[in-house]
C-alpha cells in the first residue's frame, strides 16, 4: 500500500523497471502507473515536489511513448496548483526548452514532444521565475521548432510574448534601451517562419503578434516607454476552472432555458427539407469500385523503402542470418556487425536532475526531522527519562510525523462567481473514487443495509437457504450416532428392534439436540463455532413455534439391498462445473461378517459416465477405499460426467465384495440401479423477488403446469418438502400461495408458482428448457402424490 513513507522508494523501483522494459507497452503501462499513484488524492503522499517535477522530466526520456500528454498535463497541474514549487519547475522546463532538439528528434513517432507543449507554456505564464529568460527565448525562436506539431507550435508563439514582455520590462526597468531593441529586432527577424507556418492557428497568432511587436519597435524608435502596457496584457493567473463551474453559473431572472427561441419546425417542413442523397450514395459506390490496383512495380517499390526504413531503424530486431552464413562471414569478433546507433539522442539529456539525488536529500531530511522531534520529547519529559527511552525504542515513523519539504498551497479549482451550490451534482453513482470517502466508523443507515433472507417469523415460511442445510445436518450429523446405534444392537441382540430404530432415529437425535442445547445454555465458558450452530438451531425451532413441527426428512434414497449390506445414496451437482455430479453412496453392513475387497461398477451410456482412474477401461469397476465391519456404516463418493441434464435415467450398476467369517470366505456381488432424476441436476439458489420478477418477464421461458388432488399436509410442509427433494428457494410467500426458485448446474432458470387449494395444490412453472420443466413437474407430482 502506497504511503508517504515509501512512495519514493516504490516509484524508484518502477523506474528501474521502466529503465529496463524492452517492449514499449510494458514501458507505457509502469508510467502510467507511476503518475496514478504521485498523484492519486490530490498529491496527498507526494511530500517533496521537487523530487516529482525530477521523475517527469526523467520520464521525457522515454523512447517511443505513447503517453506524453499524461507526462505533460501532470507537469502543466503541478506547477499551476503549487505555488511554492513554481521556480524549480521553470528551470526544468526552460532546460527541456533548451534541449528540444533531442526530445523532437523523432516527433513523428515520438509522443513525448507532448511535453514540449507544458514546457512552453509553464516558461511563459510564470516567466518571473526564469533565470536565463534570453536564452530562454531564443531556444523557443529556433528554426527546429517549426518541425513540431501545429498545436505545440501555437503555444510556442503564445508564450514567447509573454516571455518577451516580461523580458521587455526588466530592460527598461533597468535602463538597458539597446538591449530592449535587440530583442524586439529578434522577435521580428524569427516570427516571419511561424507565418508561414501550414497550420492555420499558428498563422493566426503569428501575424497578431508580429504587427504588435512592429508597432512597438515604432514606440521604442521614438523612446516612448511600452513596457507596462504589454505586460498588462497578460495581467492575472489563469488556475484551473472546476469541472462543472459552467453548471453552477446562475441563471439571470427571465431567462428559460427550456424554452424555444423559434417556433420548433412540423414534421412535415422537416420531410419536405430533407435532402436527397441519391447522388451521394451512387458517388460512393462509384467511389467504392474506383480504387486503384497496385501493380507489381509499385509493390516493389514500398517494399523496399520498407526495408531501408527498418535497416536505418535501430530500435528494430533484425532476423538473424543463418548459421553457414554466420559462420562464413564472422570469423572473428573484430568481423562482428556493428549497427550504427544514432548518438543524437543521448541515453540522458544534459543537465537533468536525478530522482536518486532526492530521495537521499529526503531520507536526510527526514533523519534530521526526527532527531530533533527526539530531542523536543527529552527535553519536554526529562523526569520521565526511562519511560521515554523505552517508548523510544518501540517507536514508528508515522504518516503525520512526515512533513512535506517545503509549504505545499495546493490551489483549488476555481468556480464562477455567484456560483451556486449543487451538491447532488457532485454525488455522481458511477464516481470509482466515491469509496474513499465512506466513514468505515459510522454505523449502516436503513437504506444502505443490504435485503438478508432471515429465519421466518410466526408470519413467514423460514428462508429456504437455511432450511436445506438444516435437513442436511439432520440426515448427515446421525452417521456417526447410527454406527453406535447397531453396535449396541449387536451387543445387546436386539435384531428385531433394528428397523423401528432406523425410522425413529431422527426423533431421537432431534430430542438428543435439544437436551445438548438445554444443557449447554446453562455453561457459558463454551466454543464459539459450537455456540453459532446451537443458536441457529434455536432460531430455526422460535420460528416454528407457531405452527406444526416438520417431520424428519432425508435425502438419501435406498439404492440396493441384500442379508449383507445396505446402499443408499444422494446425487448432488456443483455450480463449478456443468458437466459433472457426485454422487454419494453410504454402505451399511447388515451381517456379523467382515466385508472387504468392495468395488463398485456402472455401465456408462451415451450421456453419463462414470469419473474412472486415468488408464482403466469402462469395464473396470472404482475400489471402495474402505472396509466393513460387522455393524458398521461408511460413505463413499463416485463422479460422473454428463451432457444433457433435461431427462432423467436409470443406470445399472454391480457392487462386488467378499464376506469373510469364521467359516471361509465367499465372493457376492449386489445388482442396482442407480437414478439420476432431473431434481438431482438442481442447486438451491436464493434469489431476490426483483430478480425474480425480471426473469418472469423476459419472455425467454417456457411454461407448464400441474395439478395435484388428494393433499391434506399443510402448506409450510408442502413447501418444506419441495424446497428440501427438489432443491429449491422460496422467493415470496403470500398467504397460501408462494413463488419458488432453484437453478440447474447448467444455468437452466427454474420458477414456480405454488398455489395451495382446500385439498389440492396447483404448481405453474416457468424454465430455460421445456423438456427439464416437464420432468421436473413430473417428479414433484410423484413426491407429493406420497405426501
């Protein structure tokens, strides 16, 4: 993170990056990336501006930029904003003046004579601070500079006035009449190539200021003093007007600006005036077949001024000979090619500042700085010399123990007078910047506290996010409690209760719950994660309170069952990927015998396969990692891919294993089939009632329904039970009527519309695909036919 105590250091490593790049992207991105972070926060971390002006001039030496305007407006908004560092500024930029020669020596591909543009006008507007002012003016009157840009031109003709004028005025301050005319003479002798210029504003400034240069070299003929009078010409500082000054400028009394000034013109004037184009149009066409084919000549010809352009190029990689060749003509290392370099542009301009030199400056700056910060402290707590000295050692540089070099007045944007005040123009929603500015510290008010789906009160279904995890825990956390469960049977030889166990089971751990959380309310030296699921238990249980208890539910379904072993399972999808699920089979040993060497095996189809080992064939069947024994219980998860999830299918599949006892050992094998329902391929999804409502009405879903008779549960256990089997979300619940949700791991949009009758329930789908709703529909009919 980018601070006052390290803001030196880091741009200086990006420097040396810069120094180093090779590919002028690369280059162009760290200097972006260094003036983002000098200037970010209104030059908030920038604590010697010295040392910045010195990192943009440095950064003029860069080969092939695209960024000099950036470079540029940074020089032009520091030295217009501070003040105090105004002088150094302007002899930087009165150096770069000097040598532009070297930085316009490729203008044509060279973005970095944008900096030249600052340069001129920072050397005019504040030419009060300029050292060598003549020979400031004649590196702006040189010949060379008509090569440049017609617009960085045109603020050379400006500013060269204002130097002049300035100029004008020490000479006849200080009695110097001939000198004053000499310039003057200079000033006539070299404007006349700006004249000429092809670009039309320069022109236009030119000729202006010539005449006015010839008037006075008249008024100085006749030793009439003009000084004061060009100088007042260019009386004032121009600062930098805000953004939206031309908003807040007040609007005068009788002024509607949303009235017509004319009458507005009919339709039909408008027609009749439109122009007719059809000559347009046939020049196109005819302009369009007309382009002119390059003949082999002339193809020759750009090719090879191609290549004399990239041979003359130093800067271009040229393809390496071949090895015979390179071989036969270098025999030595006095016969290595040379490519000559152009030595006209210096790796580093003359006489330029070197950021290193300040950073030092600065780091002895601040030494000094907290030396004498020590000694004011001793000095103030001399009988508290110990406690200080131990103080001392733990102390840290802070941010506000840095101070800036010198006083920094950074001058705001200037507004119109009388402006008014528009604060909720200044509240712009897409600022990026808006952040900074939030009070981490102020509490949330109402409207900025995002919707949470809460646990239902005695009104509300409770949120179906919570209420899936909640059957999960049920179905899941039992495991362990139920291998304890057959142990003890086995122990005890109660065989004939297994079964009615095995269907009151969740009662019992239900209950089991409830008495861990009588009993632990009363500690209170207990785990937080411990007491985060105690309270979300207890706030599931408050919110029912109201209305009947839900019944046990599990996902797990019976898969295969013999005297041995017991398989049930669940499929679950993953939003990760589209094209895979797992699914998790739990293996349960019936018998009092030990079973091992289990192996697992589908046969695949077209659309669903089995996730085998890397070089097993699709007769191979997966190993279980796992043994068996007498009483145990154990999971095991397998993968499958699949392409199409809009259809449900059966695939058959064989569990092989031994049974050893104290008889022998035999080899079994247990035939299933495993179903892959389309509600398997659903993830619970919560979704807002806007979003909600947007997907209704795209029109990109198509439509279903069904019709259940003969139910008599109530509405929240009908809901709970579809929420739970079919993994979806309650949206809204209106009385006896509520909007569900669920999406596939394929992106397919789910909505329903569940309306619950005296004895029947209606279910109006909407979905992605039509054949996944039709499916789906039949399978919630099923489950609640069961109800």
């Amino acid at each position: 993170q980018v601070s006052k105590k390290n803001l030196m250091e880091i741009v200086k490593k990006l420097m040396i990056h810069v120094d180093k790049a090779e590919g002028t992207t690369y280059r162009d991105e760290l200097l972006t990336k260094i003036i983002d972070i000098c200037s970010q926060s209104n030059y908030q971390y920038i604590t010697n501006f010295e040392w910045y002006i010195s990192i943009l001039v440095e950064l003029t030496r860069l080969e092939g930029t695209r960024h000099g305007h950036l470079i540029a407006a940074q020089m032009l908004d520091v030295a217009i904003r501070v003040k105090a560092i105004r002088k150094f500024a302007v002899s930087q930029m009165a150096m770069l003046l000097d040598n532009a020669h070297l930085i316009a020596s490729n203008a044509q591909r060279n973005g970095i004579c944008e900096v030249l543009y600052a340069a001129a006008w920072i050397c005019g507007e504040f030419s009060e601070h300029l050292e060598e002012a003549n020979q400031t003016l004649e590196a702006m009157l040189r010949p060379k500079v008509t090569t440049l840009p017609g617009h960085i031109q045109a603020v050379y003709v400006q500013n060269m006035v204002k130097l002049y004028a300035s100029i004008l005025q020490q000479k006849e301050q200080s009695g110097e009449k001939e000198a004053a005319q000499e310039i003057t003479q200079l000033m006539i002798e070299r404007l006349p190539q700006f004249v000429q210029s092809a670009d039309l504003e320069v022109q236009e400034r030119a000729s202006c200021i010539l005449q006015l240069i010839k008037y006075i070299q008249k008024l100085q003929i006749k030793e009439v003093p003009v000084a004061e009078e060009v100088i007042a010409l260019f009386a004032g500082e121009l600062n930098p007007v805000a953004p939206k000054a031309q908003k807040k400028v007040p609007v005068p009394e009788g002024l509607d600006l949303d009235a017509w000034i004319n009458e507005p013109p009919s339709d039909s004037e408008s027609e009749d005036e439109k122009p007719k184009t059809i000559f347009h149009e046939e020049e196109q066409r005819h302009a369009r077949h007309k382009q002119p084919e390059i003949d082999e000549e002339e193809l020759a010809r750009r090719r090879e001024a191609r290549k004399q352009e990239q041979a003359n190029n130093p800067f271009y990689i040229k393809s390496s000979p071949s090895p015979q060749k390179r071989y036969q003509d270098t025999p030595g290392v006095e016969h290595i090619p040379v490519v000559q370099i152009d030595l006209s542009v210096p790796l580093k301009v003359p006489g330029m500042p070197m950021s290193d030199q300040y950073v030092k400056l600065e780091e002895e700056r601040r030494h000094k700085q907290k030396l004498e910060k020590d000694k004011k402290k001793k000095k103030q707590k001399k009988e508290k010399r110990g406690k200080h000295h131990r103080h001392n050692s733990l102390h840290t540089e802070s941010e506000e123990d840095i101070a800036p070099a010198h006083h920094v007045d950074i001058i705001t944007e200037e507004m119109p007078e009388n402006a008014l005040p528009s604060d909720e123009d200044d509240k712009d929603p897409n600022d990026p910047y808006k952040a900074l500015d939030i009070d981490l510290d102020k509490p949330l008010a109402d409207s900025e506290k995002l919707p949470v789906q809460r646990h239902r009160n005695a009104e509300n279904l409770k949120s179906p996010d919570s209420e899936a995890p909640l059957a999960e825990k049920k179905s899941k956390k039992p495991k362990k409690k139920e291998k304890k469960h057959k142990e003890k049977e086995r122990e005890k030889g109660k065989k004939k209760e297994k079964e009615k166990k095995k269907s009151s089971k969740h009662k019992k751990k239900k209950h089991k719950k409830e008495k861990e959380d009588k009993s632990k309310d009363k500690k209170k030296s207990k785990k937080k994660h411990h007491r985060s699921e105690e309270e979300t238990a207890e706030s599931v249980q408050n919110g029912t309170l109201d209305d009947e208890p839900l019944p046990p539910m599990s996902s797990y379904r019976l898969l295969a069952e013999n005297p041995y072993i017991k398989m049930t399972y669940d499929i679950q999808g993953n939003l990760q990927n589209d094209s895979q699920v797992t699914v998790s089979v739990i293996l349960e040993n019936k018998s009092t015998s030990f079973l091992k060497s289990m192996e697992l095996n589908v046969l695949d189809s077209l659309n669903t396969k089995m996730l085998r080992p890397e070089g097993s064939s699709v007769h191979d069947g997966i190993p279980v990692p796992f043994q068996l024994p007498p009483g145990i219980s154990n999971e095991a998860q397998f993968v499958f891919t699949l392409q199409s999830i809009v259809v449900a299918q059966k695939l058959k599949g064989t569990l092989s294993f031994i049974v050893k006892n104290d008889e022998g050992s035999t080899h079994e094998k247990l035939d299933f089939k495993l179903h892959f329902s389309c509600a398997s391929y659903l993830i619970t999804t919560p979704c807002y009632s806007d979003a909600f409502a947007k997907l209704l009405e795209s029109g990109d879903l198509h439509m279903s329904s069904v019709k259940v008779d003969g139910i008599s549960i109530s509405f929240q256990h009908l809901l709970a039970k579809i929420c739970f089997h079919h993994h979806f979300s309650v949206v809204e619940r209106v009385d006896s009527c509520a909007s569900m949700y669920s999406r596939s791991i394929q992106g397919h949009h789910v909505c329903l519309l569940v309306k619950k009758g005296e004895n029947s329930v209606s279910i109006d789908g909407k979905c992605s695909d039509s054949t996944l709703l039709s499916n789906l529909l039949d399978e919630m009919k099923e489950t609640l036919s069961n109800c």
